[in-house]
C-alpha cells in the first residue's frame, strides 16, 4: 500500500525552464511533507518542507504547493540548472510519528 | 563536520552469513533511523531510536536488529542475511521528531547477498 506517490519515474526539462515535479498521498493524517534530493552514491537531501497549515513554501528556486483538499503536492524549481539533475523524492510525516514515509521517487534531467 | 557515517560503503554476503552496518553521528541528534531503498522503490523505515536505549521497529523490521548504546551510534545487525535483504541501506538522524525538522543522511551502504 503506496500512501505517498509519485507517478511519474523521470522528467526531462530544458536549462532554464520550469521543472514541477508531482506528488500524491492517501493518507489524510498527513501534516508535514518533504522533498529531499538525491545524487548517485550519496545520501539523500533535505531540499523544502511544508506544514499542512501553508499551502505554499518558498525557498529560493524552489517552491513546493500544497492541496490538502487533492491529497496533492507539487514542487517547482524555477529556473532549472543542470546541477538539478537527481532524484528528488517526496515524503510525509503525521504530528505524532517520528518517521518518513517516502515516495518512490522521480529522476529529475535538466539538459543543456 | 562529518555529520553521518556509514560503513561500509560495499559489501557481498553469502546466505546465511550476518553482518553489522555501523553508523555513527556528530551532531549530537537524539534521533536517528535506518532504511532501506530498494530498485524503483522509496525508502522504507527498518528501525528507529529517540534516543539512547530506546529504539522501535519500523515498517521492515524482520531480519533486523538494532541498539543504542550511545547518543552517537547506531548499528544494524543482519543475523542470517537473506538475498531480499539485498538493496542499499541508509542511515539518518535528526534533531527533533520528524514533524519539524529535517533527517540528515548517510552515503548508504550497498549489501548484496549471493
């Protein structure tokens, strides 16, 4: 049972342009979300989060968008750098847990 | 500042062998955590600890163990490996409980069992 999706396994876009990278929940005791970032032979990131009190989170070139009414968060990065390119993996959390549940994860290309 | 350490970063076993995955933090974080990530999945939970002689199973815990003798050290015990035990194990901590504060990572450990 996947409670925190991510449909879409990669994504190719343009030096420059937008990257929205997408993700889905089921479970509705969900109040915090993460995206975290990974390289090849390293550990994941932390890149932003979101409170499900907010609805958007900004931080720099990335911003996550949060609709609880969808079950749905997205992130955008904007504008798009080669040194982009990962994994970019997308995880909740309830108030009263002390772990992750993640996504399975979209390979993020930013070609030149 | 080393912040997560893994070792090691490779290792084969054969079936039925047991190995213990070291992973040591400097920052002082009363949490720490171990996952798994296995190929086009996301990382699921094996165990976590909230602080020294305290840890609790996660969503994977058969075929595990784990202690926490000090705030720093968390190892993962694998008693009779198995190859679904094969993937890449990732060692995390953090300061608080996850709702407010973000994990830090290990490089991860790459285990095949053959």
């Amino acid at each position: 049972d996947q409670q925190v999706k991510q449909n879409s396994p990669s994504l190719s876009v343009q030096e420059g342009r937008i990257s929205i990278l997408n993700c889905d929940y089921t479970n509705s005791m969900f109040d915090y979300f993460l995206w975290y970032k990974k390289y090849p032979a390293e550990g994941p990131t932390f890149l932003i989060s979101i409170s499900s009190i907010k609805d958007k989170n900004e931080d720099g070139r990335f911003t996550v968008f949060l609709n609880k009414s969808a079950k749905h968060l997205s992130l955008h990065i904007v504008p798009s750098q080669p040194g982009d390119s990962a994994v970019y993996f997308c995880a909740a959390n309830t108030g009263t847990a002390s772990k992750l549940t993640f996504g399975t994860g979209t390979r993020l290309q930013v070609t030149l | 500042n080393a912040g997560v350490t893994q070792t090691p970063k490779f290792r084969i076993l054969k079936i039925g062998q047991s190995m213990t995955l070291q992973c040591t933090q400097d920052m002082n974080h009363n949490y720490m955590y171990w996952y798994r990530q296995d190929p086009g999945m996301g990382l699921k939970l094996i165990y976590y600890s909230v602080g020294a002689g305290i840890t609790d199973k996660g969503e994977v815990p058969n075929g595990y163990n784990v202690s926490r003798s000090t705030t720093e050290d968390f190892p993962l015990r694998l008693e009779l490996a198995a190859p679904s035990q094969t993937s890449v194990y990732f060692c995390a901590s953090s300061k608080q409980g996850l709702t407010n504060t973000e994990a830090f990572f290990g490089q991860g450990t790459r285990l095949t069992v053959v």
